[in-house]
C-alpha cells in the first residue's frame, strides 16, 4: 500500500464505516495521510489489517468526537437509514439514533474542510426523498455546502454498472459556490479484461437448468451487462452474462447459484468470479491481500466502494480547493497507529 515521505506536503483525512479500506486507497493515492479509521465488521478489521497494517477502531457510535484527531476530509460510506420524522425539515437533532448523526456529530466538532461521502443509488428516493432532503438539510445546519450526484462505475474505467451517490459538502467558510463532479472517461474496460486464467473449480456452476440464448459477442454499449442465459428460472444470481460487457454490480448478499457476482460464460463454461476479480471489479490493486475465506471476500466486496471513482471525484476537489496539496507536513500529523498485537484486545 502507498506510504507518506515524512518530507512531504499533505492532508490529512479520517476514514468511517471503512470497509476493507476503498476510500484510503483512493486519498492516499492523490497524496492524503489516514489519522483515524472506524469499522466495527471483525472480518473487514482483519483484512484492514493486514493491508495497512492497522486496525480499525470499532463501533463510531461508541467513539467520542473529542478522542478522534483533527482533519482536513472526513470520509464515510455510510449506511442508509430510516430517519424518524417524515416528511419535515429534519435538521441535527432529528437524525440522531441514526448512523448518519455519527458523522454529523464529528464533522459538527471538527469542522474538517471537506465531508466526502457514498451511498447506494436507492437513496435519492429512500423514504420517499425525505431521507435524502435530511441529509441536505443537516449538512447545511452544520456550516457545509453539499453537492450530490449519482455516478456509474462502468464510466470509469471499471468493468461493473455500479451506480452510487456522492456527496461532496465543503465548509461554508471556503467560500465554495459550485462543484462540478467528474465527466465520464473514455476508457471502457468489460469482464474479459479482469479475469483471471485459472479459476477454482467451485466457481464453475454445472446444473441442468441452465438455458443459454443470446450470442456472446461483441457487445454495442461495453459499459452495460449483457444478458445472455439463465440458470433455473433467471431470478436474481441465476441470470447469464456476457465477457465481453460490462459485468452486473457486486452484491454483499443475495442468493442464486451465482449470488453477489453473477454468472458468466468463460471459455464455454458458466462460473461465478473469483475474489480476485471482484477486487479488479472495484479497482483494487494487485497487491490487495485477500480473505482466506472466499464467501468472506465476495461481501466485503459488495459492500466496497470503487476506487477509480473516489479518485475521480477527489481530483475535481483538488482543482476546486487546490490549497489541500499543502495543508500540512505528514510528520506533524496526531496519527494514531494501533499495532497488530492490539487486535485481540478491541
């Protein structure tokens, strides 16, 4: 994993409802040092771990704005809620009991620069809106300026139609006006591209009902799935895709023969994508270790966010607030580092 020069000029930035870590290798990539990581999964905090080589501190709603360090970004791909009060204008107080109040709570302590957020397409009309309209209003109560748009992973070089919704929100008092989020690049990748030459033989999926009837070709849009089969009645993780399109987005849960990657024609055969591939799928570097445990990996996938995105959006920051390359030495920086024996004791 990338590592800080203790000579060289940086920003700083927190890390919640981490995961196995898709955010920090995003900023760290464009120069940001991690002060502070959250995630209270025991299996993302393992493989956190042993890729960063620190662990996570575990449940944020149990963790004191005041014990956390200061920060220039707060990142979070937080879960969605159900907020209490429907249909009114929701503002601090009314979220609390919420995961998202965590992050409310801290930005409202810190006033770090920036708030960088994610969240599942769906939740621009969770709740009939209300959900979304609360978070708005709760950043704008808090000091920040918001901006949202839902992006598509497979429009960033990425072999998988993801669709997800970003936040970006800066501190009022930096004078932000606009925000443009990144336009789509012209590099479309598709399952082909990702996959690895020896799968393990419990990937491949042999049953009787499985109904081939589209021809795998060359696909007119490779930034979109094409479905070319079914196994059994073609159900969720029981539909057939194309290599040579984009692949269908990962899923934490899910069942089906072919549950949280979706099935694929490889060389004549239909199988599920190995870990690896996932990793690929969300951008993830070769060197990313692994879970041991294969059905371990496929959530911790599906519940990731995709790498090349954050950085896409997180270089348009840097041209709007370019003062960020240089906010401070990584030396000077309160980092606390929890070392590998602490792991049994949190």
């Amino acid at each position: 994993m990338p590592k800080q020069e203790n000579n060289k000029k940086t920003f700083s930035f927190i890390d919640l409802f981490a995961g196995i870590g898709g955010f920090r290798l995003a900023l760290e990539d464009l120069g940001g040092t991690c002060v502070f990581t959250s995630e209270w999964d025991a299996n993302s905090q393992d493989t956190y771990l042993k890729n960063f080589g620190e662990l996570p501190h575990g449940d944020i709603t149990k963790i004191k704005e005041k014990e956390i360090p200061q920060h220039d970004i707060l990142c979070a791909g937080f879960p969605c809620q159900a907020f209490s009060i429907s249909g009114k204008r929701l503002g601090f107080k009314d979220v609390r009991g919420t995961l998202f109040f965590d992050v409310a709570r801290i930005a409202k302590h810190h006033k770090p620069d920036i708030l960088f957020l994610e969240n599942v397409k769906n939740f621009a009309r969770h709740e009939n809106g209300n959900t979304l309209a609360a978070v708005l209003n709760v950043l704008d109560d808090i000091g920040y300026k918001p901006f949202y748009q839902i992006l598509k992973s497979s429009d960033y070089g990425l072999p998988q139609a993801r669709e997800r919704i970003y936040f970006v929100a800066f501190r009022k008092e930096l004078g932000v006006e606009d925000f443009k989020f990144p336009e789509p690049t012209n590099e479309a990748k598709v399952i082909k591209d990702i996959l690895e030459k020896v799968a393990p033989k419990d990937c491949y999926i042999n049953r009787p009902d499985i109904k081939i009837y589209g021809k795998d070709k060359q696909v007119v849009d490779p930034r979109r799935p094409l479905q070319i089969g079914t196994i059994n009645s073609g159900g969720q993780g029981e539909r057939i895709y194309s290599v040579n399109g984009s692949g269908i987005t990962l899923s934490a849960f899910g069942g089906g023969a072919a549950s949280k990657t979706g099935a694929y024609l490889v060389d004549g055969k239909i199988r599920k994508l190995t870990p690896r591939e996932c990793a690929r799928l969300q951008g993830f570097p070769e060197d990313f270790v692994l879970p041991e445990n294969r059905n371990v990996a496929y959530k911790q996938f599906g519940d990731s966010v995709s790498v090349p995105v954050l950085k896409a959006i997180f270089v348009e920051v840097i041209k709007k607030y370019p003062q960020l390359e240089n906010k401070r030495e990584v030396a000077s920086l309160d980092k606390k580092v929890i070392h590998p024996k602490q792991f049994a004791l949190i």
